[in-house]
C-alpha cells in the first residue's frame, strides 16, 4: 500500500496522478490519495492538513501535531481495510504532505517500510527512539515555496538521529516532482515494500 499525502491547497486527486508512473515496479500495489482533513480558505476544492496563519516553527509543529491523528486512523482502517500489516505500507508526501509523512510515520508504534518527502520539511525534531523506517528526501534547489536549506536542515536532524536516509537534490527544480525524482522513488519504494526486481 502506497499512500499519497497532498500539498498546502491541493487534494487526493493531485497526487495520485503518480500511481500510473509507478504501477511497473509496483504491481499489487493499492494507491490511495486522501483529502487533508480542512477545507483550504481562498482554494477552491483544496485542502490543508493545517492552517498556515503562522509560519514559524512552533505554529508548524503545532499544526502536524493536530492533524497527526485524523492520518494516523485513516492508516489504520485503511491497513485493516485491505489486511496488510505496517511493513506493506509506504507514505509519500508533497510539501506539506512531506511534513505529515514524516510527522506520523516516524512516530507510529509500528513503523511504515518507508516514507518519501518531496519538497518538504520537518514539522519539528525526529524522535531518537523506537523503530526507524528508510526514507527518502527530495527536493528542487530552486524551490520558492520551501527553500532548499529546509531539505539540508531535514537530513542533517534525520542523520543525527539515526535515520537512514537518501536523498536527491534536483538542479533548477521549484516546488515541484521532475521524472528523475519519480524514478528514485519508485525504485526505493519497490525496494523497502520488496516488490520486484529492486526488492533485493
């Protein structure tokens, strides 16, 4: 199971437009897409996972924090739904979308196989306890919306604190995905979900 999670203003229907790129090195795989639980003010059909009147960091951890739970339960009726256990589970994360990836996956009691956050950041400080799934960051360094630094400063805290973690940084990129970061992941989720040739 590969669950996709959207952007600041976005919805479902935005990102599991992937799905089509990855179902050759995932077959058997159920894609889902959720809306963020809030109704996006001034975006139409969009969503937010939290509101975004501040931006400094405690208003950003406080916002994940919120939203933590409603994600965490659509988690587990949906592993319960398809009867898959946590290390079947990947999360994908967009921007804000990257934000609750590692915000929820890191601190669940039984951790995803893997997260992967494009052009996000950490909503706050990885937890230095408990299980420690793979992760893969990538990110535009032309990025307007969430500057390059986030994405050094989010390996560097995932690096002291035990993580595994690859990443990618793509050379004129903004806030956006480019094929060769569809490629990275699709091969690295194959590879933590053990789905194929690149699951060895």
């Amino acid at each position: 199971m590969v669950i996709f999670l959207h952007g600041y203003g976005s919805n479902g229907a935005d990102l599991i437009g992937l799905a089509p790129y990855w179902r050759g090195v995932l077959p058997d795989t159920v894609f889902l897409s959720p809306n963020a639980p809030e109704a996006c003010p001034g975006a139409p059909g969009g969503y937010q996972w939290w509101g975004l009147s501040s931006f400094d960091a405690q208003a950003r951890a406080a916002g994940a924090r919120r939203a933590a739970p409603v994600l965490d339960a659509f988690i587990e009726a949906e592993l319960a739904r398809y009867g898959l256990s946590d290390d079947r589970l990947a999360l994908v994360g967009f921007s804000q979308g990257t934000m609750m990836a590692l915000q929820v996956g890191l601190r669940r009691r039984r951790p995803p196989a893997g997260i992967v956050g494009y052009s996000g950041m950490l909503s706050e400080a990885p937890p230095e306890d408990g299980a420690k799934p793979p992760i893969l960051l990538i990110h535009g360094d032309a990025d307007p919306m969430i500057p390059i630094a986030a994405f050094h400063s989010a390996r560097a805290a995932l690096a002291r604190g035990g993580y595994e973690v690859e990443s990618r940084v793509s050379p004129g990129l903004g806030h956006s995905i480019d094929q060769a970061g569809l490629d990275l992941g699709g091969r690295f989720l194959a590879r933590v979900l053990r789905v194929g040739a690149d699951a060895s």
